[in-house]
C-alpha cells in the first residue's frame, strides 16, 4: 500500500475551497487503497489528518515555520509520495489549488475596474510578504527543483507556470480539478428553491423566472459587478423570461446590493447570503453565471456541469476548458465585456436552449468527467510514475 503525505495550510472543511477539495481528495485516494495523511499547519486533528503547528485555533503560520514543522515531521516519518498544495521544495508534486500566486495577484489587480486603481493594486501586491514569499518559493521550485512535478488543474496553470516560471513542459502534469458528485436533487427541493427565489423578489404568482444563479465570496473578483452591468444592459432588451439573478455567497453584499438599486434592478436580483444547501440552488437555477476575472477552475462550475446545469464563464476560468462554447454554455473572452454577458443572459433566458444545453451536458457525460474519483485515479497513476521513477 502506497503511503501518500498531502500538505495544505489548513484543514477546516467549513472554510470551503481548497479544504474541501483537498478532504474530498484525500477520500477518493483513500477508496483507491492509498494511505493519505493530511498534514496541516493547523486544523483539527482526526484520523489520517495532523495538526502540525499547534491546535486548530490561533493565526495563520508563516510559510517558513510551516516548512521547519515539515521537515521535522519528514525527517521522523516516510512516506512514498509527498503532495503539497504549497510551494516546498521538497514535495514530489505541487498541487497549486489557487493556480500560482503571482498569476492569481497580477489577476486580482484586473479586477478593479479603474486603470489607477489597477496599477496600484499591481505595485503593492509585493508588498503583501506573504504572497511574495510564495511567489519566490514558486520561482525557486520552478526552476531549481527538477524532481518535483507541477500537477496542474487546468491547461490555464500549466501556461502559467510555463510563462512566469520557465517550468519545461515535462516536469508539468494536467490533471483537471474535480469534485465529489452528489445524488440528483429532487424534484421537490428544487421548486422550494425556486418558489423562494420569486417570493422574495415579489414575483407574481405563475411568473416563470429564468434564474441565473452566481456563487463566490470575493464579489469582485468573481464578476459581480460587471454581472450587474449586464443585468442593466439586458432589462432593456427583449427576453423570453424574466431574467433575475441570484448572489450567493458570504461576501460583502452591501456595495453591489446599492449598486443595483442605482443600476434600478435591484427587484431582480436577490443576495442569498451563505447557502448551506448549494447542490439545491445549483439544480434550482437555469443557468450557473460566474464571469471571473480569475479561477484556475472553479468548484461552482464543475458543480454545474456536474448537476446538468449550463453555465456562462470566461476564459481565466480554468474550468471553462471543460466545456464547448455554445453547447454547454458560453465562454467569454474578456469579463468586462458587459455586452457580450448581456448578450448570453438574453439568449439563456430561453428554455428551449438552456434544455438543449442541459441534454448535450448529459450526452457527453460531463458528470463523470468532472468526477473527483477519475481526479483521483488520474494522481494515483502519476504517483506511480513518480514513484517507479526514482
């Protein structure tokens, strides 16, 4: 049996993102009949899972007290693989779960509509040490640790790590992100959802929304603003249904909840706040709208794909890779482009179109396709590679 160490900063399932997926990957191998620990700076403890920087409350750790636990760590125990979502120099395979850092900076400074404000957020984004710091790890791992493996989510990272870092192209491995699949939604939850959806908005009774459903925390990051932007530009235009949006998410609601009142659509779109049933929204809504600046391949999509939903995205969606533009979904090029999104919301607003969307979803098994145990049989071959390598 294969012993496999997994390093993440933190291992908190209710954090979402990165913990989860790294919980859900970890049961995955495990059904492969791996042996993964889960080694963490902090968290709980658990069966399979360590603590290695004290209890699981406090602070975040710094990444070099991180590496020295780490290594103290990896001195005492053996394992055939070391996997980290972190950028040690020691790791067999770096998982970067959040794409590479400065990838994910120089995006984040995109966001802000303002040409000053973007230059600014540019410039003081090396002034965060934190980030810099693992920029520089990045750097050093790129070009300095030849035995370590990039496994990167999607074709979007891998051309990252190529462009910023000079990684050569075989020290590089694809392995598409996934997520854990769940059990259809019925038919029931379903209209509860939708029924919420048009009483707390004031729909008239029998009025058939389509709902496009937007899920993130940072707001602006993801597109939220030029989402609203669209929603302007598209109430103008002719639809088959009324379009109305639905924000969940535990972000800052405030400043987009005023700019929809100023835009005049705040009666249609409605702040959910943190959903604790996403798989009922998800399969609630007609169509997953996520218009991002930046996602090395969003969980909220695969989720989508995963529940036949069609889904609107943009191209710095490594996730986007996954489907055909026009049949599953649409894909934009740039997410400022509000007309363009206006565009696909008019065009989605349609149910005859997001029905054949749907069924090519179905016919071309995206489902499976995004499925976290295929994620999983894809590492355990490279681990096998690497291992048999040495």
């Amino acid at each position: 049996m294969r012993t496999v160490a997994i390093i993440n900063e933190r291992t908190e399932v209710s954090l979402g993102g990165a913990e989860r997926s790294v919980s859900e990957l970890g049961e995955a191998l495990r059904k492969l009949g791996l042996q993964v620990t889960l080694l963490a700076a902090r968290g709980p403890a658990g069966e399979g899972t360590i603590p290695l920087c004290g209890g699981k409350s406090g602070g975040r750790v710094s990444f070099a007290a991180f590496e020295k636990a780490l290594m103290r760590h990896l001195a005492e125990t053996d394992y055939d693989i070391v996997h980290s979502t972190l950028p040690f120099s020691f790791c067999d395979i770096y998982q970067p779960r959040g794409g590479s850092y400065l990838e994910a900076m120089l995006r984040n400074a995109a966001s802000y509509p303002h040409p000053r404000k973007r230059a600014w957020k540019r410039w003081t984004g090396w002034l965060n040490w934190r980030r810099a710091s693992l920029v520089r790890a990045e750097r050093i791992l790129g070009r300095r640790c030849e035995e370590t493996t990039v496994a990167a989510l999607s074709e979007y990272v891998r051309e990252q790590f190529v462009r910023h870092y000079a990684v050569p192209e075989e020290r590089i491995a694809v392995i598409p992100n996934a997520v854990k699949l769940h059990p259809p939604v019925d038919a029931a939850r379903i209209e509860e959802f939708r029924s919420m959806v048009r009483s707390r908005l004031g729909m008239a009774e029998g009025e058939e929304p389509a709902i496009f459903l937007f899920a993130a925390h940072n707001f602006r990051l993801k597109g939220l603003g030029p989402l609203l932007e669209a929603m302007k530009r598209a109430s103008s235009w002719p639809s088959a249904r009324p379009i109305v949006v639905a924000v969940a998410g535990s972000g800052n609601s405030g400043p987009y909840l005023q700019r929809a009142r100023r835009l005049g659509i705040a009666e249609r779109v409605l702040f959910l706040g943190a959903v604790a049933d996403m798989q009922s929204a998800i399969a609630g809504c007609d169509t997953a709208v996520l218009p991002t600046y930046y996602d090395p391949s969003s969980r909220f999509i695969l989720e989508a794909l995963a529940q036949g939903r069609p889904v609107i995205t943009t191209r710095f969606n490594g996730a986007s890779e996954r489907i055909e533009h026009q049949r599953h979904g649409i894909v934009l090029k740039d997410p400022g482009d509000v007309e363009t999104l206006a565009t696909a919301l008019v065009r989605l607003s349609h149910p005859d179109l997001v029905r054949r969307m749907s069924a090519a979803i179905v016919e071309d098994d995206l489902r499976e396709a995004v499925s976290i145990d295929r994620h999983a049989e894809q590492l355990a071959v490279l681990y096998e590679t690497i291992y048999h390598g040495r």
